[in-house]
C-alpha cells in the first residue's frame, strides 16, 4: 500500500518516488501525493517522468495512477509533479464547501448534505430541501466573515469509538469499519469527517459567493459557489447584472427584487386575463358550414395555446374541422379535422411552406408556425382557402 503523502500534505505538488508496477497505462508508486479523489472532489492529474497523469483513482487498496503512453517498469525511480493551480482551487474549493454548509447549516438544523461536487468547472453542494436566499445570504455574511478571521484548518485521525465524533458532521455508513477516520476542523466552528484535500488557513479562500441555486431532482437541491478570484468576478458580474435589472424595472437596486415580484404578479394576473378572454372567444365561436361540416375558423392575437389545443379537440371529437392562427409574438396555428376529408398532416405542411414555415402532425391534428407576423392575415386566408377545396 503506498504512502499517501496528500493526507499529511496538500501542499505538496512534486515529489520522487519509485514503480511499484506498470501495466500499460497503469502506474502503481510506492508513495504518492496526487489525491485519488473522493469525498465529492475529483482527482489530482499531473505528470511523471513528464507523461501525462490523466486520472487517478482507488483500485481496492491500490492509488492507480493512469499515464498514457509511458515506458515506466517497476524499480524505477521517478519524478512527479502535480498540476499545482488545480490542485489549489480544488482545496479552496473543498474547503469552501465545508464552511458554507456549516454556515447554512446554522440557520437550518434540519438542513443535510445529499451529494457534493469539487471540480476546477463547477463546484456544489446538492441539500436535502430549498434554502431561502434570506438564508444564503446571511449564511456567506458568516462564512466570509470567518474568512476574514482567518480561522485554522486542521486535520485530525480518530477511532469509530472516539467519544469526540458525537461533535462532528458525520455518516459512519459510508465509511468502512477498517478505514480511518479523518476530522477536519474549521477554527471552532465546524468539525467533519472528510478524506479530501485542503487549505490550511480560511483566509486563502479570498471570498465565498453562491452564483445560483437549482433542483437538483430527487437529490435536492444543487446550490452552486465559487471561491478566490472567480468568486470576485462572478460577485461584480452579477451586481452589474442587478444594476441593469434595477434600470430596467426603473428601480433602486435595493427594490429590485420587490419590483421584479411585482412584475411578476402583474403578468400572472395578464396571463389569466389572457386565458379567461380566449376562453370567452372560443365559447362564442359559430361555425361556417362548408360542404355539410362545420368548419371552427378564428385569427387570434396572443390566445391561451391550452385553451385553443381543448378547443380544437373539441371541435374535431364532433366531427367539425378547427382552423386556428395564433399570433402570440410568432405565428402558430393549428389544424384539426373530425373528418376524413381534410388530412390535417398534407394540408397544414403544404399552405406553411408557401409562407417559409413548418409543421407537422396526424390527419386529425397537425400544427406549425412561420417566422413573419406580417403575413399573418394572409396565412389564416390560405389555410381556409385549402380546408374549402378539401371539403368542396
């Protein structure tokens, strides 16, 4: 088993060791200081010998370090060296994830780690349940607080019975019964279990900032953050990005999201406006009889797309024929038929490719749009047109 230096030392980017065995692409050291990966944070690459290390990874007992096309034999001595930039933002980014949990975690109890992601592209911690930006907010007021202060971040080895893991954040499931614990604290403010590689002092983070928050599906949700410098420049971006949001709402900055919720409301209550009137027209429709069948023909500005789908369907389950062109900041339209004289799929293709558009369906139902407003009128007349020959 190698010595794995990276546990003691993760400042460690170049060390000697020697071969313990190579099989292809393969390399197994007799010690090592590229982390193998785990605890949500990806692996160390680098070189030996100058070849490229392209992943590192746990095999049983074994660290494989995996090196394309290298010439090495078991004996041999080499040098190896770590990509020492990723390896550093992926400590920071570590170590930011611990004091930004610990930091939530305080103002929600109940809050629980369900998977957690250290990567140089993308760094997350996935929670159990939404946090409130209320929350986020105060949460990074503490953790960059304790940046600031500089806290120590030390590591510690300690057994399953030691009286001290009542006080530490913990899951003795995931971890087997022969393998070692280590602690890693955070000043005197958080204390948990963890194998990943990090900083040694809080102020090396520079600066904590969470850039969004998503659903994360089954997991929870997936509450992004960056550390350092790209923490820096994702802060000033988005605080231009609330400036502009804020002229734009003609707001203070302060007010901006009071007056996005206002926004929004305000376009809920247009939206069921909207609906409650393409409802009214669809109900007062009357149909022209064209050759025996009563054929649904409407122009409609900004229509409820639900409602005119029901309709239509309506429309055609009693046998009439539904012609529908909806002008909803593009041109949409719709074609039903509950007769075997209109084919909906050969029609509504044939009348939109004249007008530069496109669409698709069943015999009893098609649908499509074209890209010029303009020739909305002239559309609605042309599908009209070709429904009457259909039923003449």
């Amino acid at each position: 088993m190698a010595d794995e230096v990276f546990r003691r030392d993760g400042y460690m980017s170049e060390f000697e060791a020697g071969v313990v065995s190579a099989r292809g692409d393969e390399v197994v050291l007799d010690c090592t200081a590229f982390y193998p990966g785990g605890g949500g944070q990806t692996c160390d690459t680098g070189t030996i010998n100058g070849k490229r290390v392209v992943d590192v990874h746990y095999d049983g007992k074994e660290i494989v370090h995996i090196v394309p096309g290298n010439s090495l034999e078991p004996g041999m001595r080499v040098w190896c060296s770590i990509d020492w930039d990723r390896r550093y933002d992926l400590m920071m980014g570590h170590t930011g994830e611990h004091l930004l949990f610990c930091s939530l975690k305080r103002l929600d109890p109940e809050l629980a780690i369900t998977k957690i992601g250290i990567d140089p592209a993308d760094k997350y911690v996935i929670v159990n349940h939404d946090v409130p930006w209320e929350d986020v907010r105060a949460a990074l007021r503490f953790a960059n607080q304790a940046i600031r202060e500089n806290l120590t971040v030390s590591k510690a080895t300690v057994s399953r019975d030691d009286s001290e893991l009542e006080d530490v954040r913990i899951n003795l499931e995931r971890i087997a019964e022969d393998e070692e614990i280590t602690v890693v604290s955070i000043g005197n403010i958080d204390r948990s279990a963890c194998s990943g590689v990090h900083v040694a002092e809080t102020s090396e983070l520079g600066m904590l900032f969470v850039d969004r928050k998503v659903s994360a599906g089954k997991d929870g949700v997936a509450i992004h953050f960056r550390v350092g410098a790209a923490a820096q420049d994702a802060a000033a971006e988005l605080a231009v990005t609330c400036l502009e949001a804020a002229d734009e709402a003609g707001s203070k900055p302060e007010d901006v999201v009071r007056s996005v919720a206002n926004m929004k409301r305000d376009l809920l209550l247009a939206a069921e406006t909207s609906k409650e009137a393409s409802r009214r027209r669809v109900a007062e429709m009357s149909p022209e009889d064209i050759g025996g069948i009563p054929v649904y023909a409407g122009m409609f500005s900004g229509a409820n797309r639900r409602i005119l789908s029901e309709a239509a369907e309506r429309f055609k389950a009693a046998g009439g024929v539904a012609v529908f062109v909806n002008d909803a900041g593009s041109v949409s339209v719709m074609l039903a038929s509950g007769t075997s004289r209109v084919d909906c799929r050969t029609i509504l293709p044939a009348v939109l490719g004249r007008f530069g558009g496109g669409g698709g369906g069943k015999p009893d139902f098609a649908q499509g749009g074209i890209e010029d407003r303009a020739r909305a009128g002239e559309l609605y007349q042309a599908l009209l047109s070709a429904v009457r020959s259909a039923l003449s």
